[in-house]
C-alpha cells in the first residue's frame, strides 16, 4: 500500500510540475524527475528500463524522421512557395485566402504533422498576412485550428497516433473507415466556423503585387525536395496499409533529402541538429517510464474499469465519454502524457479493446486539447512563434474560440465512430 501511495504522489507531483512549470523548469525536466524518482524508489525495477524504451524505437524514429523532413522542406521553401501560390489563385478575396490557407493547412498536416504545420505554416502565414496588410489573427488562429482538427485524418497526421496505433495494431483501413468522416467533418466545420466568427475581417480584398518574392536557396533543391515529400507522403499511406514501421517511411523520407541538400552544396548540419527538438526525446521518454510505472503499480486500472464499464453501455455514450475524457485530460496534462495514459488504461481491457473506445481516444488527445494553449505540442510551438513576432493571444481569447469548436467536433465524431462501429 505504501508503495502504491508512493507511487501516486510521484505521478501526482510530475503532473503537477509539467502542468504550473514551477520557477520555470521545462516540461521535459518535469517529466524527467519524476522518470528518475520512480526508478530510484522502486516503483518501476531497472531492469524493466532497457526493455521498455527499446520497444518504442518506432516513435522515437517515426518523432526523429519527421523533424528531420520538416526541417529541410522548411530550408527548401517549400511552404513559402505553397502560400504564395495559394495567395496568387484567390486574389484579390482575403476570405478565399483564409480558406485556402486553412485546407493547405490541412494537406500538410494529413502528411507532415500537425507539428510542422505550427512550426513551419504559422510563420509562412504570418509573413504572408503582414505582406498584404491583411488581419494577422484570424489566420494565426486557423493555423493552429486546423494543426490540431485534421491531426487524426490519418495515423501519421499526429505523432501521438502512433501510441495507440504502434501499441494495438492498428489497420490502415480501420482508421480511416471510423475516423475520415469525423476528421472531414472537424476541418469542415471549423473552417466554416471561423469564416463567419471573422467575417469582417475577411471582407476586405489585397493585391497580388504585394506578394513577396521567392528567396530560395537552390531552385533545385526546391523541386527535388518536392518529389522526396510527395513520394514519402505515398510511402507513409503504403506503409500504414501494410502495416509497416512508419519510422523506416519517416527516416527514408529524411536520409533522402539529405542526401539532395549535399548534393546541391546546401546541407547546414549545425542549422538541422537546431531545429531538432531534443527536449521532446527527453520528455517522451520520462513519460514512457512514468506512464509505465503507474501502470505496473496498478493505478491505471482505474481508468480502465472506467473505461469497460462505458464499453457496456451505449456505444454513442462510450465514445463520447472516453473523447470527452482525453480531452480533459489533454487540456489539464498535455496531450502527450494523456495519450500514454489513455494507451495504458485501455490495455487493461485485453490485447484488443472495443474499437470505438481506440479511436474515440484519438479524437479526444487530438482535437480535445484546442480548449488551451497548452494542451498540445503543436499549440505551445505556435504560441512560440507568435510571441517571437510581436504577437499575444490571451488563454481566455482563445479558449472562447475552442468551446466553439471542440465540444461539436467530440459530439459529431463521437456519433459517427458508433456509426462506423
């Protein structure tokens, strides 16, 4: 009793660090202690360690590959040219803009993760408003809507997925069978939400000779770093119908474009190890162990009872109370120890839990944390990138735009995985 006491004040205590960040420690370092005071007390034995992260080589090289494109279809321009082309087709109607920024959005992250879509979308965007003296809010907002919306149109939109996905197996076509309709129905939604919320600011119009002009750094880098990221896209899709390591797509995908950046003279291997997001390794693998800890103590029955006793009732009711449930969690903790969290609750219902409860968890650690700024990884970058230029949104302003937006997506998504189901 002692033991498990122990163990739940030591979980209790990092949530708590991740959620205030006292005197400033990052998230990682939260993460990180509470990893090593479970170890040192025994709450989860050593030996456990060596096996435990050696299983999850997949996400760590599935995280580490998709940085790694990110990063070099950043260097290539390739956003830059996607906005600009989107820019140069709606003219001169700010409100055909922000639709077409807002689906892009949505394309990159189908393919390239919510997480490149904040990091490297938003400060496209933002240039791209600026440029043309357009309102730079509502299309800030969009992208960092749109990040989290279509973050489960696919398993490799988000890279939280791969939690549940890795962990029960997954099929491509069991995903997009219970989770298309919903996802098309969250950017549907959302996009025309937020073209009535900020109508008067789209009805304005720009011109197309303000639009900047392309800085590249080798034209030919441009256009083959277009052919690696659509042929890495397909191979992602091919990959998750054969039910393949995406990792091995991901660290493809990003060997390839390195290989072209040193062919043509533009590898910058002190630029690409910055733009990697090592206190991300650090954070995921103090979670695995937290997570795992809790887990072996037998707190995390808890949830999975709560969760079994849902799957008896109404398969509507049990979605939507387990999405309702990640979403909370997601906004409280982070998406990323939620997802873990609800991974290890739903391993207690056996080796292959009711499908709609798997994918209404999706539902709910993917769109659920847009009530917050602080409830995903892609927010908290976009938040960054904001306050780099100059830019503030209050937690109040845009949580008024995310109960619009996330209690309809969980309710609709929620009704249309019992349908699938």
């Amino acid at each position: 009793m002692a033991h498990w006491v122990l163990g739940l004040t030591i979980f209790a205590t990092t949530m708590a660090a991740i959620l205030i960040r006292p005197w400033g420690v990052s998230e990682a370092l939260a993460a990180l202690a509470g990893a090593v005071l479970m170890v040192a007390t025994g709450c989860l034995p050593p030996a456990e360690l060596v096996g435990l992260l050696a299983g999850q080589w997949n996400v760590y090289g599935f995280f580490l590959g998709l940085m790694v494109i990110t990063a070099f279809a950043e260097q290539a321009g390739v956003f830059e040219a996607l906005t600009s082309w989107i820019a140069r087709r709606a003219a001169p109607s700010a409100r055909r803009l922000y639709a077409g920024i807002f689906l892009a959005g949505a394309g990159v992250t189908a393919f390239l993760s919510n997480d490149a879509t904040a990091l490297i979308l938003t400060p496209a965007v933002y240039a791209l408003a600026v440029r043309l003296r357009l309102p730079v809010l509502p299309f800030m907002y969009g992208c960092t809507f749109v990040a989290d919306g279509a973050s489960f149109l696919l398993p490799f939109s988000n890279p939280i997925n791969l939690f549940l996905v890795d962990r029960f197996r997954l099929s491509l076509g069991g995903f997009l069978g219970h989770l298309l309709l919903p996802s098309l129905f969250s950017i549907g939604f959302n996009l025309a939400l937020f073209l009535v919320v900020f109508r008067k600011q789209l009805g304005v119009e720009y011109l197309v000779s303000d639009l900047p002009p392309q800085k590249r750094v080798s034209d030919r880098f441009f256009r083959s770093a277009l052919v690696v990221l659509c042929a890495t896209g397909g191979a992602y899709l091919l990959a998750s119908l054969l039910g393949a390591p995406l990792s091995v797509v991901a660290l493809g995908g990003a060997v390839g474009l390195g290989a072209l950046a040193l062919r043509y003279g533009v590898l910058d291997v002190k630029l690409l190890l910055r733009e990697i997001s090592w206190s991300l390794f650090v954070f995921i693998t103090a979670m695995f162990v937290v997570i795992k800890a809790v887990e072996d103590l037998g707190i995390t029955r808890t949830l999975g009872a709560l969760l079994a006793r849902s799957a008896g009732s109404s398969p509507f009711l049990s979605a939507l109370l387990t999405a309702s449930l990640a979403a909370f969690g997601a906004n409280l903790l982070n998406n990323v120890p939620m997802a873990l969290l609800m991974t290890s609750g739903l391993r207690q219902l056996g080796p292959s839990p009711h499908a709609g409860l798997l994918y209404a968890a999706i539902v709910g650690v993917d769109i659920g944390p847009n009530l917050t700024t602080v409830g995903s990884l892609a927010t908290i970058v976009w938040m960054f990138m904001l306050r780099k230029r100059g830019v503030e949104v209050t937690s109040l302003a845009y949580f008024k735009l995310g109960v619009l937006v996330v209690p309809a997506v969980l309710l609709a998504a929620s009704a249309l995985i019992w349908i699938g189901v």
